[in-house]
C-alpha cells in the first residue's frame, strides 16, 4: 500500500515521502535541517504533557492501524 502525499515538513514539497527511508522528510538533508532545529532549540515543545492532554484518546481500541499516518 503506497503511502498519501504529504508535505516535507522542512521544504514543504508534496510527496509519498513515507514511502522512503527519510520520511516524512524527502531527503536526508531535510531531515538533517530539522534535526539542527531541535538541538539549536528552534523547536521545542511548548508545554509539557498532562494527563488531561490524552484523554480524548481513551475509548481508541488498541492494535497496530494506530500508528498509520493519517491521510487528508
């Protein structure tokens, strides 16, 4: 099954980057970029995870569909 296109997060070309070995990036260089985001705290985490965060996830049945990307 091919995966939806999606946008890189980096150059925001369209593509079935999941598909890949870099996804959800197209290419190692985005991945790479992004990379350097988060370790030059460009990006970060705005708050931290509380309980109540989860709970609209509750009723969800377990098993492996779960971690499929979500298509448009």
């Amino acid at each position: 099954m091919k995966s939806p296109q999606v946008k890189c997060p980096t150059c925001k070309k369209r593509g079935p980057w999941f598909d890949g070995k870099f996804g959800p990036f197209c290419s190692k260089r985005c991945r790479l970029i992004d990379l350097g985001k988060w370790l030059g705290e460009e990006h970060a985490i705005s708050e931290p995870l509380r309980p109540g965060h989860l709970e609209k996830f509750a009723d969800l049945p377990p098993g492996s569909d779960l971690d499929q990307p979500q298509t448009d």
